[in-house]
C-alpha cells in the first residue's frame, strides 16, 4: 500500500524508539490469543494522536493468511487506526508462546483483571494440551512460564470451562451483552443487582459441573451470585448439585435461614387483579404508614396463624373439658348411710 504525506509513521518522532517493522493496518488482526478486547480510554486516544506511539504492538505472524495477529496492543491499534494512522510499529515473534510470554512481560503490570489473567492462561494451555497428561499437569506447565501458583493456573482454567453464559457472572468478568443479560434474567430476574459470582465459589461449580446438565450450571450460577459469603456460595452450590430435582429458590432460602428454614414460611408472588382506584389506595396506605407492601401481608399473614393456632387451642380446650365432666363421678343424694 502506497502511504501518503498523512501517515503519522512517517514522523520518527511519533514512533517509539525501537521496533521490528512498520507493517499495514490491514495486515494486523486481534490475536485469537489476545486476552483483552477493551475499547482505549479517551486518554489513550488523545495521546496517541497528539504524541504517537511509545511502544510497539507484540504480533505473531500468521503465514497462511499473510496477516500479523496482535497478543498485545489491541487498544493502541483502535487508537491509532482512529487517529488515521496507515502503518503501525510492531515487535515480531515467530511463536505463539514466545508472542504470549512478551504479552505478559509486557502488560502485567498494566493491572490486568482476574479474567484477562485467566483469559491468558488458557490460551497458554490450548498450546500445551497435547503435551500434558492431566489437568494439574497442563497448570503447572502454564505456571512455569507465568508470574502465577499452579493452583491459581488451575483454577482459572476450571472456571472459564464454565458455559459462556456463566463468564459475564464473574466478578472482573467481561461486560456482556443486553441480550446475553436477558438470558440470564430468565434465570434470576434480579440477577444484575448483585456484585458478581465470586471466583472460589465459580470454582466450586465448575469441578461439579459434569454431575448436572448445563442448564442446571447456568441457573446454579445465575442464582449464586446473591449470596455476600463465599461460605454460603460453595454449600448452596453442593446443595444444588447433590439435588438436581430441587428447585434452587428453595435451597437458596435453606442455606440463608439455615437452622430457622422450617420456622419460615414463604410467600410466592402472586399478581393480585384490583381496580385502579383499588389498586392505587392500596399504594397510598403504604405510603402513609410508611410501610411496604411485603411488611403489611407478613402481618397479616402472622395475624391469620394466631387467629388459627388460637381457634385450635379453644376447640382442643373444649374437648378435654368435656371428657373430664364425663368421667367425674356424680354426687350422691338422699343417702346418708
């Protein structure tokens, strides 16, 4: 491609101090191991446009389809080809673990999330696979070329062989679509109010997930994120995995209440047809107690089982009574002797 007087690679003062190559735009593609996909801050915008690029983008080429796949500098690359940058300074690397390794090196301490570091290391291990003989085997092979614990190796490779529908619940998890979401709403309508599935507890169901179906996986997930302890969050998922039959509204309370559960009594939501004016008075008088909805029914219904218990203690009273009278003996009369 012919570059014009725009190009901005042609002012060496835009261009970091050491590269390999100057290499097309239209040669370079995200990596299939790159493991970001951010969109650059307005920040990285603004400098690359007015200062350039200090660093190099990591790319691996790819010689069947005459393209560079870029591990590292994915946000730079949208930074500059917005800014009308033609050719982009780039370090080359002829492997994929080589490419990987420097990706690390180099953006670690970018404070890379939780999930781009697991991201990170799967991609290291679909390049190790064939190699290992077990799962602790392929983590400790990941970890030896990383800054990270076989352990943590491990895990993070557990918990993204979760279903994709699964890896939006993580805390530091991607963003997800709206439609992604909904999906999950089926699930939990609330389940975006919450901060996200803690990885231990994601763990947990993930080295259980092949005693369920994937729709189990899903739901188990999408309703573990309400729980505020990891504690809670790995027994409620054994208790959703040991009782695939039991609905899992149902172990979540048992696992909240814990030893109060049989104490509770839950109320299922139920749409009520009232009138507007009936429906708005009820919607006043709460307002005006300045109290809500599910506080005046629990009364109500605690009034009602007083009421019952209270009626069964009568009639029982009754009834021994009335025994008792039955069997007294009956006074004598009229004898003396």
């Amino acid at each position: 491609m012919a570059q014009t007087a725009s190009d901005p690679a042609d002012n060496r003062e835009l261009l970091p101090d050491t590269y390999d190559e100057l290499v097309p735009v239209e040669k370079l593609v995200h990596g299939e191991h790159n493991p970001r996909r951010n969109t650059p801050s307005q920040r990285l915008k603004q400098s690359i446009a007015g200062f350039g690029i200090n660093k190099p983008l990591t790319v691996r080429p790819d010689s069947d389809t005459d393209v560079y796949h870029i591990t590292d500098g994915w946000q730079r690359y949208q930074a500059a080809t917005q800014a009308g940058w033609e050719r982009l300074p780039v370090e080359i690397y002829e492997d994929t673990l080589a490419a990987l390794a420097a990706t690390e090196q180099d953006s670690i301490v970018d404070g890379w999330s939780r999930y781009t570091r697991a991201t990170y290391c799967c991609s290291l291990a679909s390049e190790f696979e064939s190699a290992a003989d077990s799962k602790i085997e392929l983590a400790r092979q990941v970890a030896s070329i990383t800054s990270w614990e076989p352990d943590t190796v491990r895990r993070y490779l557990d918990v993204l062989s979760l279903p994709e529908e699964v890896h939006i619940l993580l805390s530091e998890g991607p963003e997800g679509s709206d439609k992604e979401w909904a999906a999950l709403k089926n699930v939990n309508e609330d389940v975006r109010q919450y901060g996200g599935l803690q990885w231990q507890v994601a763990d947990r169901l993930a080295r259980n997930q092949s005693a369920v179906s994937k729709s189990r996986v899903i739901e188990i997930a999408a309703t573990a994120v309400e729980f505020e302890t990891v504690e809670q969050g790995i027994e409620f998922v054994d208790l959703a995995v040991a009782n695939p039959e039991m609905r899992v509204d149902v172990l979540q309370r048992k696992v909240l209440l814990g030893d109060e559960y049989d104490r509770y009594l839950v109320v299922p939501r139920a749409p009520v047809a009232l009138s507007k004016a009936k429906k708005q008075a009820v919607i006043d008088h709460c307002h005006q107690q300045r109290r809500s909805l599910s506080d005046i029914v629990t009364e109500r219904i605690k009034s009602l089982a007083e009421e019952l218990t209270t009626d069964d203690a009568e009639v029982s009273g009754s009834a021994d009574t009335d025994t008792d009278t039955e069997t007294e003996p009956s006074p004598t009369t009229g004898d003396s002797s």
